[in-house]
C-alpha cells in the first residue's frame, strides 16, 4: 500500500501554525441556517471568485460538504449544491497555492472510479487535492440512491477496505488481487499516480468511537470540536487525540470548525450575529436538521434540545467566534495554543465578509507568530 504524503501536503505548503480554510462555500447558505437576504448563493460564479480572494490572501483550503439534497425549511438550507471532486477540479484549475478538498461519500462511490478522479484532481491542482472521506449518516440522501446504508460498525468495516483499495491503487503496484470482504478485485492497475510521487492530504470527522479509530488510523487529519468555553478541555481533547493517533504509529493533526462574525466593533459582530442567527433564523430548517438526527425535547429533553436548536442556527453546531478582529484573532490564537492544527471557518456570506477578516484579522495573527506571512505574489 502507498501511505506516503509529503510534509509540504500536511503543511499545506507554508509553515502556519495554525491552518486556516473556508468551510462549506458549495452549498447554497454555506453553515449559516439563516434567512438573512445576504445568505451565501453557493452558486459556481460565486464560489470560484470566492477561492480566487482566498488565495490572493494566503488562507490555506477550501473544503466542501459532501450534500446531495437540501434539508428543506424555508430557504431549503443547503438544497444547491455543487458536486466536490468536479468542483475542486474547477477551482485548482483557476488557482495558484490553496489546498482543495473533495468531499466524498464512500458507499456512493466504487474506490477505483473514485481514486481516478482524485488523481485527475491532483494533477490539475499539482499536489493540491485533498480528499475529505466521509462514511454518511443523511438516511434520506442514501435513499435517493437506493443505497442501503449499513449499520455503524459495519459502515467503517466496509471504509477501511474503501481507503486501503484507493491508497493501494496509488501506489507503485501493477496487476494486483484484492480479496476483502466488501471489494473482490482482480488485475488492478492505474497511471498516472498522485502528482509529485506523494499521495493526497485525507482528512475525516467521523464522531462515533469507531469513527475515531477509523480516521486516526487511516488520515493525516481529524476534525474535531472545539469547546465554546474551556480551552484547556479542548487542549486535553488534542493531546488524547494525538496519543491514540500515536497507537497506531501516525502523528495526526486535529482541526475543528468555526463560524465567524467579525465586525469594527464587538457590539456590530454581536447585533449582526444575533440578527442572522437567531432573528433571522430558518428555524423550520433546523428543526427539519435536528429531526433527522432524532434529536427532539422527547428524544433529549427540552433544555439540551434548545440548546442544540441554538447550536444548529449558528453554523450547524460549529464555535461562534464573534467579535471585533482583536477578539477574533485572540480565539484563533487560543486555539492554536490548545495544540489544534487548523479550523474551517465559515460566514454568512464569504465574499463580503472574507475581505474583513483578510485585512484585519490575518495580520494579527502573523503578528501573534500564529500565521506565517504569504509567500510574495500569493
């Protein structure tokens, strides 16, 4: 099996300490479950001048959400979106430095056809495709498949044979068997191989246990989340994360995923968070979200299912950072002193809101030795 990925991929080719990606901009209202007329388009138009800016500015991915239908409510949150591998095709092609990440269902996908296309993928970016592994959990999207989805355990059975057979494909093996007990494959051969002689960056954020072993076995990055109000519980969560990782002989980075509101002043980020995320909420959308979780007051008790009805409005259970870019900055910084390698963040609307952050926030944190300054001419 090939398992060889490069310092240069982990590192997203620059030496910040703490990562910083745009997540969720292909899909239409982005993380933000928000009726706000300003809410993010996810169209193609939109999207490729978004990634254009972000690599102009030195943040370092894009990752997207694998969805292939919306979840309804009134602005059917998330119901257009733009299929990941062709998408990141699409904005490798139009970039010069920002990692891209495919995010892919693996029970929708044969390993081989998949491995293909991120290849392609690879070669378009020169070492720039990530692949972000997802096992799914959307009965409703499996359904509209005719895909029957297995139960938990068997799910991450049937994902480490689906990465073993696509790193295995990567690497320098001709005319090879595979015997598993999802995959039976024979004569398996493949040109050309990952771009540069290294494989992809492959993240996951599998929640469950298994989920867990599955990624710190298998990826070079785990998405995690971050606690709204300890920092030290989060710095312990890494440091757990990272000794099991180490079980299995692999140094892991750990990533979470944020929403920001940034404005001039902490009040301006406060008043505008709250209109777009409580005021302007689609709450029919999140209780749609939540309902397919099985998360209801019968289910979870009133207080923990308002608190997650809370949680979802604001960028699908992701940290608030709200404030004025001094506040902003500092929350990243904790993060990163926490021991977490990097954090997606979101907006209700990118391209308005990433010049802001671009101007204001980055340069504190290059300044705080958390960000290394962009290359000349990125």
């Amino acid at each position: 099996m090939n398992d060889v990925v490069s310092a240069d991929r982990v590192g997203m080719y620059n030496t910040s300490a703490l990562k910083i990606g745009l997540f969720g901009a292909n899909c239409s209202s982005g993380r933000c479950v928000t009726l706000a007329e300003e809410r993010w388009t996810g169209s193609w138009e939109d999207g490729l001048e978004l990634a254009r800016m972000a690599d102009d500015v030195g943040i370092d991915f894009m990752l997207p959400i694998g969805r292939w239908k919306g979840y309804g409510g009134d602005t059917d949150y998330q119901g257009s979106t733009l299929e990941t591998v062709t998408w990141a095709c699409g904005l490798l092609a139009s970039t010069k430095r920002i990692t891209v990440f495919g995010t892919v269902h693996a029970p929708l996908f044969n390993p081989l056809i998949a491995a293909k296309e991120f290849v392609t993928a690879d070669h378009i970016g020169r070492g720039r495709f990530g692949l972000n592994i997802v096992c799914g959990w959307n009965e409703g999207e499996f359904d509209m498949f005719g895909v029957q989805q297995r139960d938990h355990d068997r799910r991450y059975e049937y994902a480490h044979e689906w990465i073993d057979v696509v790193k295995r494909v990567w690497g320098p093996e001709e005319n090879w068997d595979y015997n598993g007990e999802y995959f039976k494959l024979k004569g398996v051969r493949m040109k050309p191989k990952p771009y540069g002689g290294s494989r992809p960056l492959i993240m996951n954020a599998g929640a469950s246990a298994n989920g867990q072993a599955f990624a710190l076995k298998n990826c070079d990055a785990f998405f995690t989340s971050a606690s709204r109000v300890n920092s030290e519980e989060t710095a312990q969560k890494v440091r757990d994360l990272k000794e099991q990782a180490r079980g299995y002989g692999r140094d892991i980075g750990i990533y979470t995923i944020g929403v920001v509101t940034c404005r001039p002043t902490t009040k301006e980020a406060q008043d505008y968070h709250r209109y777009a995320s409580v005021e302007r909420a689609d709450w029919n959308a999140v209780r749609d979200i939540l309902a397919l979780k099985k998360i209801s007051p019968e289910t979870v008790g009133q207080e923990k299912y308002d608190a997650q009805r809370s949680a979802y409005a604001n960028g699908m259970g992701g940290l608030p950072i709200v404030g004025d870019p001094d506040v902003v900055a500092n929350t990243l910084a904790e993060l990163c002193r926490a021991g977490l390698s990097g954090i997606g963040i979101s907006f209700v609307n990118y391209q308005l809101e990433l010049p802001y952050f671009a101007a204001e926030v980055l340069p504190r944190l290059e300044r705080m030795g958390v960000r290394a300054r962009p290359a000349s001419g990125a």
